[in-house]
C-alpha cells in the first residue's frame, strides 16, 4: 500500500522536474523520505539575456537580407509540365528536368556557419488581395497529375491521392534536409522558414532528449484529447492507426490558448473547451510541463521569429499584453496567444483558417519516428527536413499543407500562433480604450465654450440685469457662494413658465 502510494504522488510530480534517471532516483527518494524536492535547471536560449537574444536576432537578419541582396539568383529546375501554359503532354517524360522562370534560388552560408537556401517565388505576393492569383505551380501540378491519374490504380479517398502525389508522382521537388531552407515571395516576405535541427543547434542533443523524455512521462499520464470529425478532416486516421497498432486514446489534439467559440466572433474570447474539463491536478501538471519543457522550444521560435519577421513578432506581444489576465495560461513567454499540441497524429490537406490572416505559424516537433515530411503543395514542396528537433515557421493561413505518413513510437508537434478573431477584438478594444480620453476632452472643451464667462465684457452686456432683478443683484459686489448665475434663473424662469402655459391649455 505504501508503494503504491508513492507511485501515484511520483507521477503527479515527475514532470515538474528534468526527465534524466539521476533526476527521478532523487524525486523518489526524496518522496519515500518526506524531503523537499530539489529543483529543476533550466537552460536558457543559447545561455543569454533577452537583450542579448534582441541583438543577436537583429544581427542575424541583417546577414541574411544582405545576402539576399547581394546574390545572384538561378532558375530552378522541376519536372514535368510546360512553362508556356497549363496543359500537360503525356507522352512528355517526367524525369526531364526543366527550368520554371517562377522560382529562383542562392545558396549562402548563414553568420553560423551552416548552409542554407534561399528561393524566391516570383508569382506570390503575400499582401496582395490575392496572394495566390498569380502562382502557375499548382496549376501546372493539377494538370499533370490528372493525366497521370489515368495510369494508375483508383483511390479511395482525397488522403491517398495526397500521399500518392507526395511520394510517388514525382510532380513535387524535395527539399533536403541537409541545409537550413528559406522560401520567399516576390516582395522577399519570408513565406517559409525551416531549420531541421533547430533544438541541437540551439541548445545541445542533451537537452533534445530531455524534451523528449518529459512529453513521453506527461503523455503517458495525461491523454491527449481525441479528435473531432476524424471522418472528415483526419480521413487517413483509420489507416494511421493500424499501421502503427495505436489505440484511440493515444492520439488527439490539446488545444491550449485563447479563442472564440464557432459562432461568437463578437462575444468576449475565452479559453479553450479542452483547458476547461482539466481537472486541478492536471491543470498544475500543465503548469509544470510548459514551465520547464514547452517554455524552452517556445522561445526558441520567438527568436527565431525575430528574425524573420520583427515587425508581426511585435504585433503578436501587442495582443498578448492587451489581452484579459484571466486568458493568460501559464507562459513563460509573451507572444502566442494559442497552442496546440498534435500527438501521434497525422495531418490531410487543410489551411488554418482562423489563424492570424498571412501571418507566420511555428512549429517544433519532437518524438522517435520516421518520415512525417510537411508538404505544400501550393509551392510544390515536400520539406524532407521536418523531422525530430526541427522549427518551421510558415504562413498556414494560406498555403495548404499536410504531413506524409510516417511510423514510429510517438510524434509530437507543437503549434504556435494567434486567432485573428482574438487579434481583431483586442486591436478593436485598445482602439477604443485610446479614443476614450479625446472623446472626454472634447466634450469638456464643448460644455466649457456653452458656459459664457462671467468675467468677460460681452457677458455682462449680453446677460444684463433687467429693471425688475433684485438690487442686490445688480450691484458690483460680488455674489454669494450659494446664489446662481443669473443666466441659469431666466433659464429656469422661462421653463417654468412655459410649463404653466401647457398646463392652462
């Protein structure tokens, strides 16, 4: 009885502390002898300050605009299709490489040494009203693709022709993982950001898998939410399950945040359903986790954001500051206002609709499997790099994207973003909150111009006392604190009078 008592309180409180065997010896004995537990280190961010981390942020953008600007950009090649117009020629063989004038590429070194690329998608342009109008890939893929649907088997749903043209049609370009890739549209506005080794770069494989044995512990105690509309939306879930013998309840969706409820756009936001039905217990197990786990891989994007784009980085603390302290969850950090955590699932083709309009969505992903690659078919990339300790920054409000399918013991992936509803409503109420004092001046400034002076010469001429006023009255001494202006009394002696004409008639 009593070891099984000391079971339950340790697992209540592992994920408080760091996820190493010497770490759960001493919480264990520190239990069974009644001790104070001892407390976790903590790693920060490339080990500096957040002012540090604000210029270095700002030294790596510079580095990477000034390479931008000073390379020389080349074609790339792709397969299949024509550049002239959309059809496809079936006879045309798929292995010949050609030139698409749309997308062109540098390859550079980064101010850390690591090699990236860079590729610019000249028919997109992500502020325009239509950032898509423009773009021939998917055209040219649509095309190609349905001409080379006649050759093979039928599918049985949209999930198997999405895996289909990602691995085996050979329509899409794969992106290697052995450099950091950067895609940018016309206006060189980053579109996509990955980095797949983001994690150890940062800060070591130690600490990698240290995140990774904390999610393993906290999952195993807390089960993820099950999806909604698996039918639907997650069309390949059936398959994913048997194919890497899960049960239902260990994959789902935690959505973590603040937002608005389907519908109620215009109703105060609120905090999610699932954070909601948490019981206390688990509520402070989520507190430690995302104070000792999450919080790291979280800053990590923020800084990553920073560089990207400092700007809309900005505008996300602007909504977070402004936000309700009662919305605020448990952070260590102040930009994302909402989270979601993917666990052992696998994602169809969709676009984040509710997210922030054209703005940057990162994500970290950690686990033990293979494959999973990130597939955007609007560019016509398979990102290859997406795996284990890789960042990814890219626009899912607008660029339809899905995950290959891949097998393994376990993937988690961890969204970071901002609702637009949420970011609307408190860019509306800071709006409001700073009209507030000029609205009250100006209506100060209005009362005071329709009260007249009494010091002035135009109002002792204008309001002149008549024969019929006291004397007292129309003396030059000075009049006593209770009595009135002698405008207000012919003010009210003409309502009054007035009023005892209505009556008489």
């Amino acid at each position: 009885m009593k070891r099984e008592q000391t079971s339950k309180l340790r697992g209540l409180l592992l994920p408080k502390f760091v996820g190493t065997n010497q770490s759960k010896v001493a919480c264990a004995k520190a239990v069974r002898r009644k001790q104070p537990l001892p407390e976790p280190s903590k790693p920060e961010p490339y080990g500096l300050e957040p002012e540090q981390l604000e210029t270095r942020g700002a030294a790596k953008r510079a580095h990477l605009l000034n390479a931008i600007a000073q390379g020389q950009f080349k074609p790339v090649g792709v397969k299949g299709g024509t550049d002239e117009d959309d059809t496809y020629d079936e006879a045309e063989a798929m292995d010949v490489v050609k030139v698409d004038p749309a997308v062109q590429y540098i390859s550079f070194a980064l101010d850390d040494g690591r090699a990236a690329r860079y590729e610019r998608f000249v028919d997109i342009d992500v502020y325009a009203r239509k950032p898509l109008a423009g773009n021939r890939i998917r055209a040219r893929q649509d095309a190609a693709f349905a001409s080379r649907c006649r050759t093979v088997p039928k599918f049985a749903n949209e999930s198997e022709r999405d895996q289909y043209l990602a691995t085996r049609s050979g329509l899409l370009r794969n992106i290697s993982k052995d450099y950091v890739y950067i895609a940018g549209d016309k206006n060189d506005q980053v579109l996509v950001y990955l980095d797949p080794i983001g994690i150890p770069f940062a800060f070591g494989n130690r600490v990698k898998r240290r995140l990774e044995a904390e999610t393993i512990e906290f999952f195993a105690m807390k089960r993820p939410t099950p999806p909604k509309d698996v039918d639907n939306r997650h069309q390949s879930h059936p398959a994913h399950l048997k194919r890497n013998h899960y049960s239902p309840d260990q994959c789902g969706v935690d959505h973590i945040g603040i937002l608005h409820k389907t519908g109620d756009p215009y109703k105060p936001p609120t905090l999610t359903r699932e954070w909601d039905k948490l019981s206390h217990t688990k509520k402070q197990l989520y507190y430690y986790y995302f104070r000792d786990t999450v919080s790291i891989m979280t800053k990590l994007l923020e800084f990553e954001f920073g560089v990207l784009d400092p700007t809309m980085r900005q505008e996300h603390r602007d909504v977070y500051d402004n936000s309700g302290e009662y919305l605020k969850l448990p952070p260590i950090h102040r930009t994302y206002t909402y989270q979601a955590i993917v666990v052992n699932m696998q994602t169809d083709l969709h676009h984040d609709r509710s997210d922030w309009d054209r703005g940057l969505t990162g994500i970290c992903q950690l686990g033990q499997f293979k494959d999973a690659a990130m597939v955007l078919k609007d560019l016509g990339i398979v990102l290859d790099g997406y795996q284990s300790g890789a960042t990814l920054h890219f626009r899912g409000n607008i660029f339809e994207h899905y995950t290959t399918a891949w097998t393994g013991k376990c993937r988690y992936a961890f969204d970071h973003t901002c609702k637009q509803s949420v970011r609307a409503q408190v860019q509306a109420d800071v709006a409001k909150r700073a009209l507030q004092p000029a609205v009250a001046k100006a209506s100060e400034h209005e009362t005071d111009s329709e009260v007249p002076e009494e010091d002035s010469d135009a109002s002792e001429e204008e309001w002149s006392v008549s024969e019929d006023e006291p004397a007292a009255a129309a003396s030059n001494e000075e009049p006593d604190v209770g009595q009135k202006p002698e405008w207000i009394i012919r003010f009210l002696r003409s309502r009054i009078a007035s009023r005892l004409l209505r009556t008489q008639r």
